[in-house]
C-alpha cells in the first residue's frame, strides 16, 4: 500500500509540471520580459550618453597690435637749426608744451622790421586821414564863400577836388598797410614754425634729433603717441558681418601680460565688406585699467559664439 501511494504521488508531480508546461506554450515569463525592457532602456540611456550634446563652433580668436587714436611723428615745417631740446624718452607733456625750439634769430630780427613797417604806415596813415580834415574844413567854408559871392565858382572846385585827392591818398596807404601787416603776419606763422610743440597730452616715445642739429623741412623730430584710450583693429569674415554689434563685449589678452584678462567693447564696425579679402574691419576700445598693456603690444581678442 505504501509503494502504491508513493507512485501516485509521482504520476501526480508529474501530471502538475506537464500542465503548467503546456499552459505556458511559448510565452515569456513575466519576470524575464520586463527584464529585457530594462535593459534596452539601460542601452539606449548608455548610447545617448556615448553621443553627447550636438557640436559648437568653436570660439573665434582674432589678433592685432594695440593701437591709439593720437599717434604721429612731429617733423620739421621749414630748414633750420635745433636751438634747444627740453624734452626727452619717455617724458609725458601736456597738449601745447614746448618739446624743442629751431634757431629763430633771424626771423626775429625781420619780425621786427616788418612791425616797424606797419607803425611807419599805420602813422602816414593817420597823417593823410587828419589833412584829409583840413581839406574837408576848407571845402566847407570854400562853399560858404562862395554861396556869398565872396570867392569864384572854381576856388569851390578846387577845394572839392582837394578832399576827393585825400580820400584816394587814404585808400592807398590803406593798401599798403594791410600789406605790411600781411608780411608781418607771415614772418609771425615762420617763427611759429621754428617751435616744437606737442599736438595732444602725449608721451615722447621717439626723438631723432639733437642740438646744433641742422634739419630740413619735413625731417622727422619727435614721435610722439598717447597713452588712452588703448584700442585693437582686426578684421572678420564676411559670414560674421550683422552678428557683432556696437557695445559688445569680447575678452582681451595678450602674450606679453601674461596672466592679465581685460574686456573691450566694440566701437566702430565698417559699413562694407572688402570685396578684394571678403572681410570688415571691427574696432574695440579696452576698457577699464589697461594693466601692463600698451600701444604696438600684440593682442588676442577672444570673441564669442555670434550665431
């Protein structure tokens, strides 16, 4: 009895695998479908991770020599001797200040006579003007007489044509006083032109001259360049033209400030386009302290994504 038992429990274990067996046919269990989508969501989070965020253009980064507005070289306007010198590298001077002065002795000396000549005709001038009066008071009573029958018709003429000579005689020393003034004038510009004299607040950066020194007119003697504000000159590609605008900010810096950053905003950005380069020309003025930064210094100019 107990083997008979023993059998049935076995027909019926096997009875019961069977069924569920068939039951299933070929469906997955639960367990192992939900698995599969776990791990195609793990393989498409590792797939999009592996991708990363679409691709930037990269940041465009320009160079130019650092520039000033007020930069030139002060030449010689006539021939002459260098006299003295009173400034030197790397003095800075205000606008108007007296950097050396040309031998001007001579011009003086015919400055001088040029202003005798002007008192000397100022003063015949004046005397022609006060016969003129006489003539005029004689004129008067002349008319008066004759009214009265006291003098003849062309002692009247006479006395007419007397004053009528003064006023031409006045017109012409008139003439020849604006003609002395002129050449005193001219001779005043010559002596002016034998000053050296400083255009703008600026810092002597170069002098080409010494004194005893002849020069000729249009000889370089002094280079002379402000020092603010400090600006960068460059050019873009057409394709950035409409993208940088007037007040814009880019990074500034340079190899040879090593460790300094600064900021220019631009300034002026060129209408046209260059058809020659296909390129525009962008001006950005630094702002704030400029650091060790100065003018012929190299600069970078990092601009921004200006899509």
């Amino acid at each position: 009895m107990q083997r008979s038992g023993v059998r049935k429990l076995i027909l019926f274990a096997i009875v019961v695998a069977a069924m569920q067996a068939a039951g299933c046919g070929d469906d997955k269990p639960q367990g192992v479908t939900a698995s599969n989508a776990a791990a195609s969501a793990v393989a498409a989070s590792a797939s999009t991770d592996q991708a990363g965020p679409a691709p930037r253009e990269p940041s465009l980064v320009v160079s130019g020599p650092i520039i000033v507005e007020h930069e030139v070289d002060l030449t010689a306007q006539r021939d002459g001797v260098v006299a003295k010198v009173f400034y030197d590298v790397p003095a800075r001077v205000k606008a108007g200040t007296l950097l050396a002065q040309l031998d001007d002795r001579q011009l003086q000396a015919q400055l001088e006579s040029a202003r005798a000549k002007s008192r000397s005709v100022e003063d015949d001038l004046n005397n022609w003007k006060a016969e003129r009066e006489v003539m005029e008071a004689d004129y008067t009573r002349a008319q008066q007489a004759g009214a009265q029958g006291l003098i003849s018709v062309q002692q009247v003429q006479h006395a007419k044509y007397e004053v009528e000579s003064r006023d031409w005689d006045i017109k012409r020393v008139t003439e020849l006083l604006n003609n002395a003034r002129d050449d005193e004038h001219s001779l005043e510009l010559e002596v002016e032109k034998t000053k050296i004299i400083a255009p703008f607040d600026a810092l002597v950066a170069r002098r080409y001259i010494r004194e005893s020194q002849s020069v000729a007119k249009g000889d370089r003697l002094f280079w002379v360049t402000s020092e603010a504000p400090l600006l960068v000159r460059f050019t873009l590609p057409e394709g950035r033209f409409g993208k940088v605008h007037v007040g814009q900010q880019f990074g500034v810096d340079s190899p040879d400030a090593v460790g300094e950053h600064h900021l220019a905003r631009v300034r002026e950005i060129s209408p046209v386009v260059d058809p020659a380069s296909g390129t525009f020309e962008v001006l950005v003025e630094l702002a704030g302290n400029p650091g060790s930064l100065r003018p012929g210094m190299t600069a970078s100019v990092h601009l921004d994504q200006l899509q």
